[in-house]
C-alpha cells in the first residue's frame, strides 16, 4: 500500500499525533492492508506494512491475555472494520471505537486501549482506510479501579458506620427507655418511701402521745412501748433496704465468714414469722427441720436470717385473711465440705401476675394492686437484695405464682459444713449482767443519743463520763486516763472526730479498749474504725445485748 506524495503533510501530522502511542497504523480495509505510522522499540518486531489480518493474529497471540484474544480479534477483523466504515453514513462523520484489553509484556501485565477511527478520502465521498492507535492506559486503568476500590471501600465503611450509627441509635434508645423506666420505678420508690418512712413515725408519735394518757395503765404503757419499738424496727428495715442496695450495686456488699446454727437461725425466723402471722390472721405452718444432718455451718447467718425472712414476711403480708403460710426444707447434699440445702415457701396469698414475675427482682418494683398494700408496704427493694445475697452465697432461686392462687419460692444455698467441737449454748439474762464499779467515757456530740448510751451504761453499774468531741476525750485521757476503764468513741463529731481522736490516743500510748458508737453502717467504716486502733465497732441505733457483750469482751 502506498500513500500519495501529495499526503505527505497529512501524513506527517498523523505520524506526529501517533507519538503517544505504541503503535500506529493506516489499515486499507478493502485491500486487508497496513502501514505502520509509529512502532515503539518493542513492536519493531513486527513488519511496517503488510496483512493486517496476519498482523492480529501474531500480535494478540504474543501479547493478548485470557478471553480478551477472540474479543480483540474479532473487534479488528476485517468484517467489523468494514462496519465501522458504513457508521460512517449520513452525519456521523466523526464516530471512533474502542476496546480495552489486558496485556502480558515482559512478564508483566498491562492494561491497552484501541481506537479504530474511520478516514474519508480527500473528496469526503468514502472512507476505505481506517487509524488504528494502540495505546498502554496501565497507569489510568490502575487510578479507575483505585478509585473503584476506594469508592466501594468508602460506601462499604459508610454503610457500616450508617449501620453503627444505627446501632448506637437503637442502643441510645434502649438506654433512654432504660432510664425513663429507671427514673420512673425510683420516682414510684420515692414516693413509696415517703409514705412507708411516716408510717412509722407517725405511729411512733402517736403512740409516744397515747402513752401520756395511759400513765396510770401499766399494761397500755407496755402495749405502747413494744409497739413503737416494733415501728422502729420496720423503720430501721426500711433504711437498710436502701443502705444495703447501695452497697450491692456498688460492689461493695460483703459476706461474714462465721460460725452458726442452722436450726438456731431458722427458730428464730419461725418466731417472728409465727407473730407476724398471728397479728394477720394468717396460719404459719413450719415443717419440723429433723431432715437436716449438718447442723454447724460457716457463712453469713444475719443475711441469711434476712433471706428467709424476707420471704416468711412476704407470704405472710401478701396473704388473706385465714390463709396459709408453709416453710419447710431439707439437706439436698454433702461433698465431704459444702451442704446443699433447700428452702421452700409457699403461701395461699393474692400471687402474682406472668408480667410482674419477669422483673419481680428488679431494684424499687412492686405491683401496683389495691390488695397488695397493707400497713406497711415496704422499699421495693426486699426481693432484689434478697436475690443478690443468694447469688453471692452461690445459691439459686425460683418463682411460681398464680394470681389468686398464691406464691412458691425455692431457694437452695450451699453452706461450709463446720467440723469444730461445739458447747452447748448456755442462755444468758444480758439485762441482769452488772459491771459495779468500770468507769467508761463516752465521745458523743449529740445530747439525745449520750442520753441513751449513759442511761443503758449506768443501769447495768457503770460511772459515765460524757465529752462532746474528740478532743475533749483525748483532753480528758492527757489529764485522767487511770480514772476510766472503757471508751466509748463516736465517729462524725465537731472539732476533732472519732478516728483522729482514737490515734492521738493510741499515739500517747494508751492499749484502753475504744469502741465505736456510730451510726456509720457500712463495713468499710468498721475497717476505718479498725485501723484507727479501736477495738470494735457498734452501730447505732444501740440495742443493750449488743453493749452488754461487747463489755464482757473486754472488760474483766
């Protein structure tokens, strides 16, 4: 094929334009010809001018990869240039195609481009020649399917976060649902609290008033006095409800590790639960406790006694009048260390319903029922605390009730054997014991509860001595210390407090016994107490068994 002398400025402008390629070439399609404009070094191969169909042939088979071969020879074969050409019919007179393939030069691939582009003869009348570029887009094709990647790795992360997003939404809702539902169950708590809390205290105040007019009735006065000690008591629970609840959810409720009487601790239970049922009109049946062989056992005999009450005292306020109350238990098993024992409680009260049982365990819950309150209804608390010190002992719980019907509890709570030798227990008259002649100084600022104190103090033979502060105690040791026997240290007092007061004292060299007398109930207090020197440490309110043994401890 030959291009007329007359062409050859064109010619040169098509050969300069083909310079960004690889290769270049003028294609005869009527004669199945080529001639090359512009090869680079590694196409020099190949003639400059000849069949272009041999051309394809050779060029894809050494360079073409995987399926894009037949696809780019059919794509330049001599059949569909000849389509290309009849485009050029009508007013397309400016019409290019492409194709892209992959590549294999030098052992490394690479992505190509080629532009078939029809050319009229110089009368515009027919085209019969077409300009096939070839040109290496391994770069440009590597920046698209980068930014491919990172288009699709943008909206996969933008998906996720939408979907996280989303979560935290869902989460932010649960949360606040939550806490609405938190928020109310303490808002119906404080509102509970305020009237269990003047229950009693209006109980108390009208009993203290009542006993002004019965001062010439011996048995009203009795009456009046075991009454308002029993609202104190309820009073008492109320705030440890609240007290110990704190001291769960901040993790900071911790177990005794004591020796005890099961079936002492369940007496007990059995006598207050038999009063309470009395004054409710309610049977309390209690199933001889014979079945249990381990009788010594070491744990928590005060929270456990709470456990049992709590679900004696429910079963018994939650009744009817003239229904029933069944406790019984018995040994389950024995690993050579550990008991297992279960307790059941059944009652043939009001019950409850399917949806209250899913959250009766729950902290500040009760179920709002006109039948449900009586005197006194309690924190809302009792059930979940209770709850707790099972879980912490190891023990399990279950709940059956039926509304109308009544309730069963089932707890079981593993308890270490204790092998020890035991003494029988001799009962002590604490109220008879005397200590003639122990003098005692009491720290106590507020002038009601050092009433108290001295009152119980001198009634069983002791000389008092009252200061109202930790300094006027370690004052009164600098100038008297062989005049006194005994402290007694309260802890939150002006000026000088308790605990700095007790080591001034133990600083000066003193080994008297220091008690605490506080109304500071937690157990990192009594450790505080402890570590300031004292000997042991009392929480009020003060009850007189609780003093009477602590001075027999330490006083001969």
């Amino acid at each position: 094929m030959e291009i007329d002398n007359n062409s050859k400025f064109a010619r040169s402008i098509l050969k300069t334009l083909c310079q960004n390629y690889f290769t270049g070439m003028v294609v005869d399609v009527e004669k199945n010809q080529y001639e090359v404009l512009h090869f680079s070094p590694w196409m020099e191969k190949y003639s400059k001018q000849g069949s272009f169909s041999e051309f394809v042939d050779e060029y894809v088979r050494d360079y073409v990869t995987g399926d894009f071969r037949k696809e780019l020879q059919n794509a330049l074969s001599i059949s569909m240039l000849r389509k290309y050409l009849e485009s050029m019919r009508g007013d397309n007179t400016e019409c290019s195609y492409y194709m892209e393939y992959e590549s294999l030069r030098y052992g490394e691939p690479h992505w190509c481009k080629c532009k078939m582009t029809p050319m009229l003869d110089e009368e515009n009348e027919k085209a019969q020649h077409m300009l096939v570029l070839f040109r290496d887009i391994t770069e440009q094709k590597n920046a698209e399917l980068k930014y491919e990647e990172n288009l699709k790795s943008a909206k996969e992360q933008a998906e996720a976060a939408q979907k996280r997003a989303e979560k935290a939404q869902k989460r932010a809702e649960k949360a606040r649902e939550e806490a609405d539902r938190a928020n109310e169950a303490k808002t119906n708590f404080l509102r509970r609290m305020s009237h269990d809390i003047r229950t009693p205290i209006n109980g108390i105040r009208g009993l203290v008033q009542m006993s002004y007019y019965y001062e010439n009735d011996p048995e009203k006065l009795q009456d009046c006095r075991r009454k308002v000690l029993g609202a104190t008591d309820h009073l008492l629970s109320l705030v440890n409800d609240v007290l110990d609840m704190g001291k769960l959810e901040a993790g900071q409720f911790t177990l005794k590790h004591d020796p005890f009487m099961l079936s002492k601790i369940l007496t007990e239970v059995n006598m207050v639960s038999e009063t309470q049922a009395e004054s409710c009109n309610v049977h309390f049946i209690s199933k001889d406790i014979g079945e249990i062989e381990h009788d010594h056992v070491i744990g928590s005999p005060v929270y456990l006694k709470r456990i049992f009450l709590n679900f004696t005292s429910n079963a018994i306020k939650y009744n009817r009048a003239g229904g029933q109350v069944y406790v019984h238990g018995h040994e389950v098993s024995f690993d050579g260390k550990t008991a297992l024992y279960e307790f059941v409680c059944e009652d043939t009260g009001i019950g409850m319903s399917e949806e209250f049982q899913n959250r009766a365990f729950d902290p500040f819950t009760q179920e709002e029922r006109d039948d449900a309150r009586t005197t006194y209804v309690g924190t809302g608390l009792g059930l979940s605390i209770t709850k707790q010190l099972i879980d912490l002992m190891g023990g399990t719980i279950e709940l059956e009730s039926t509304v109308g019907v009544g309730t069963k509890i089932t707890f079981r709570i593993p308890l270490e054997v204790d092998f020890a030798e035991h003494e029988e227990e001799k009962e002590v008259d604490y109220s008879k014991i005397m200590f003639d002649g122990v003098r005692v100084l009491l720290a106590e600022d507020n002038d009601l509860n050092a009433e108290i104190a001295s009152f119980m103090l001198e009634h069983h033979g002791m000389k008092v001595t009252w200061v109202k502060n930790g300094k006027f105690a370690v004052d009164e040791m600098k100038q008297r210390a062989e005049d006194y026997d005994l402290i007694f240290m309260d802890i939150m007092m002006p000026i000088m407090d308790g605990l700095k007061a007790t080591k001034k004292i133990r600083k000066m060299g003193y080994t008297i016994p220091i008690i605490a007398m506080t109304a500071n109930a937690f157990t990192d207090d009594m450790q505080k107490s402890l570590e300031a020197g004292m000997n042991a440490h009392l929480t009020k309110p003060l009850k007189e068994k609780s003093i009477v043994k602590m001075i027999v401890k330490y006083v001969k």
